[in-house]
C-alpha cells in the first residue's frame, strides 16, 4: 500500500513538472509572441509618422515656393501698377493742359468772331446807306469840291473807305479761320490724348488686378505654409513619442553604466544656436530636448562619439532628427546626435570615447548646419550641459 501511494505521487509529480513546463513555454512563447507584436505595431506607427513628416515637409516646401513666385508675381506688378499710374498722372496733366489751350484758342475765335460781327454790320449799314444816298453823295461831292481834281480826290477816298472795309473784314475772317483751324488742331490732340488716357487706365486696371490676384495667391500660400507648419510640428511631436516608445519596448540596454563623462561631441566648436528647454518652433512654442552646436564652417565637421557605448540605433530621415545615431552607454544612459550629413557607423557596433561616429550637417527639420546633441537618462532628455562640460 505504501509502495503504491509513493507511485502515484511520484507520477502526479511528474504530470505536474511537465504541465509547468508546458505552461512556462507557452507563456514564454506567448510573451514573446505579444512583445514582438508590440514591437512591430510601435515600429509600423514610427514609420508611418515618419512618411508623415516626408508629405508635410514636401507641403511646406512646395508652400514656400508658391509663397516666392507670389511674391515675385507681386512685386512685378507691383512695379508695373506704378509705372502706369505715373504714366496716366504725366497724361493727366497733358490732357489738363489741352484742355486749357483749347479754352484760351476759343475765347480768341469768339473774340475774331464777334469783332467780324460788329465790322460787318457797320460795313452793311454804309452799303446800304450809300446805296440809299448815292446821287445826293455824289452830287454833295461835285458841288463841295472847288475843283474836279479835288472832286476826284473825294471820290478815291470814298472808294478806299469803302475797300478797306471789305479787307477788314476779310482779314478777320482769315484770323477767325485759322483760329478755327488751331481749335480743331488741339481738339484733335486732345481726342488722341484721351483715347491714349483709355489706354492706360485700361492698363493699369489690368495690371491692378493681376496684383490683386498675386496677393491673394500670397495670403493663401502664407496661409496653407503656416498651417502646414503647425500639423508638422505635431506630427513630430506624435513622431519622437513614438520612436521613444518604441525604444522603451526595445528594452533600457546595457546593464551597467560604462562610466566616466560625457566628452563634448564637436570638438573646436562651442556656439550652442538652440538651448535646452522651451523655444518658439514655427510659430508656436516647442520644446527642445537637447543643445544645438552651431558654428561658421562647421558643416561636415567630425562628430565624436560623447561617451564609450553601443550603437543602438542609426536612421537616414529627411525629416525629424534626419540622418542620427543614438548611442547606449549603460543603465539607462543614452546620447542622440542628429542632423548628420553623413553616419560613420553602424548599429550594433561598439564605440570608444571621441572616436567618430558622423560629420555635421543640416538634414531632417533643420535651418541650418548644426549638431542636435541630447543625453537621456532613465528615459528622459535632460540638458547635457549639465553633464558635460560646455565647449570641452
């Protein structure tokens, strides 16, 4: 009986170690199973923000080149606008000017006229009265006259009087004519001015409202661009939680800081362009996780490795960190430098202290050749000036 019982609970106890095992494999495997699940959801969601970044900086950027051919567009009708408008105001004043000598040249034909007026109903008058007198004139002359010579002399001025009437008025005719022949003249010119003014003032409706459309055009593409900026800076905001969140599923790295300091990461260069903590991005504050170092010439500069470590991670982006490299030195100590211009190294691959890992560039969200250096630790950006000496 005692042999028995011990039989059986040596088999229990062998059904129980291999339905623990059976379990501890399955849960292994299932664990397993759901972390590389999680793994590759958070890696799916990194690249598809990051093909995000790439429409929206494709957006931006064809936003700025809209905004320049606007303003291009702008600035020649612009001039043009001008041009036209002094043009019109210089026609304007020559048509103001006709207008007054046609006035003046008026005033002179109905001055002729009213002259030509008066003379030729005084001339008629005369006619008619000589006509009405004739014989008692004539007979007034012989027999006022003391001789025939001086009869003669009478009757040659009489003719003349009557003569020089008739050229009188004919002279003021012929003024009257000529001026006549002025005002028509002018007239003429002013026709032509006027019709030139038309001209112009069509012009520079045309050129006006061409203007108006290049402005138009500027508002909206300064519009869509500023838009535009803001869903990408969200995005990258969405972007660099993600690719922490997936760096947190990729698991904290090396157990055990390797220890020492952090080395300045660009040596000969110490202008910091951007500091660690709030700044204005695109119009909007943003917070920045790390230092920028800037410099003249610094573009393709080496780029040092801060602190012995492990690559753990090397990415080509256009937009974000562009072209970076994060690098694990221990218990949760980790450096990003990013905007490279081109990576020296690789991922897996060991690095020592000041060996170099890239050169400077301006790739990724960028405004300018610089070096984006940050040190994490347990996860956190912190400001890497307070762990590394400034400019050293």
């Amino acid at each position: 009986m005692t042999v028995s019982v011990v039989r059986i609970w040596k088999r229990t106890a062998a059904m129980l170690c291999a339905v623990a095992v059976f379990m501890s494999c399955f849960f292994l495997y299932g664990g397993e199973q759901a972390e590389a699940k999680t793994a590759q959801e958070a890696m799916k969601r990194v690249q598809e923000l990051q093909q995000e970044l790439i429409n929206a900086n494709k957006e931006i950027a064809k936003a700025k080149d809209d905004i320049e051919e606007a303003q291009q567009r702008a600035a020649t009708y612009t001039v043009r606008v001008n041009a036209v408008s002094e043009q019109i105001s210089i026609m304007q004043e020559l048509v103001d000017a006709k207008k007054e000598e046609l006035r003046i040249k008026q005033e002179e034909l109905d001055e002729k006229e009213r002259e030509h007026d008066d003379t030729y109903g005084l001339f008629k008058k005369r006619l008619r009265a000589m006509y009405m007198n004739n014989n008692v004139t004539m007979l007034s002359l012989i027999l006022g006259s003391n001789s025939f010579a001086e009869f003669l002399v009478a009757a040659e001025m009489q003719s003349r009087v009557s003569k020089h009437d008739t050229e009188l008025i004919q002279k003021l005719q012929d003024e009257a004519d000529a001026i006549e022949e002025q005002r028509q003249e002018i007239e003429a010119d002013l026709k032509d001015l006027e019709s030139d003014m038309e001209i112009l003032e069509d012009k520079y409706n045309e050129m006006a409202a061409l203007l108006r459309e290049a402005n138009n055009d500027l508002s909206t593409a300064q519009a869509y661009k500023k838009a535009t900026e803001e869903d990408y800076s969200r995005i990258l905001d969405e972007f660099e939680s993600a690719q922490q969140e997936w760096n947190a599923i990729m698991g904290t790295g090396m157990a055990g800081y390797v220890g020492g300091y952090f080395a300045w990461p660009v040596p000969g260069y110490s202008y910091i362009s951007s500091r660690f903590g709030w700044r204005t991005l695109y119009g909007r504050a943003n917070w920045h996780g790390g230092v920028d170092i800037a410099g003249y010439n610094i573009y393709g500069k080496p780029i040092i490795a801060s602190n012995t470590g492990q690559v753990r991670l090397v990415r080509y982006y256009t937009t974000g960190y562009g072209y970076h490299v994060m690098i694990d030195h221990g218990d949760n100590n980790w450096t990003v430098y990013g905007h490279m211009s081109s990576i020296a190294v690789t991922e897996g691959e060991w690095v020592a202290q000041g060996q170099v890992i890239g050169y400077v560039g301006s790739t990724g969200n960028s405004t300018g050749p610089h070096l984006h250096f940050e040190i994490r630790i347990n996860g956190e950006k912190v400001d890497p000036l307070q762990y590394i000496s400034y400019g050293n």
